[in-house]
C-alpha cells in the first residue's frame, strides 16, 4: 500500500512522456503546426515532469521515514 502512490506517479510520468512523443512527431512531422506551440507545449510538459518527478521524490523519503520509525519502534 505505500508504493500505490508512487506506481501511481510512474504510470502518469510514463503516460506524459509517451503523449509528448507523440506530438512532437505529430507537430513536426508536417501538421503544420506553429513553433510558438510546440515550444509552449514543451515548457508545460518539462514544468509536470518536474514537479511529478518532485512529489515522486518526497514519497520515497516519506516512505524512508515511515520504515525508520518503525524500526525505532521495536
């Protein structure tokens, strides 16, 4: 149950990274989409994959904690 929310936050990193792929060779692959956007686009998908790649981050050190308490428990 402590690992649910950080398969969770893999499943929703993997799924960005493909989705970005696919529009970038969407975009670029002659759709004739403007460089603004795609620049736009690229900004927003580093902006999540940081911040998910954050909150990924402080869960495992929670979930560190967690197990150093309760080994101070015993």
């Amino acid at each position: 149950m402590n690992y649910l929310i950080s398969l969770v936050i893999f499943l929703v990193m993997a799924t960005l990274i493909g989705g970005y792929a696919f529009f970038l060779v969407w975009a670029l692959g002659g759709a004739g989409v403007p460089l603004g956007l795609v620049l736009f686009v690229s900004f927003l998908f580093v902006v999540l994959l940081l911040s998910l790649t954050v909150a990924f981050v402080a869960r495992m050190r929670e979930i560190k904690k967690e197990e150093q308490d309760d080994y101070r428990n015993y």
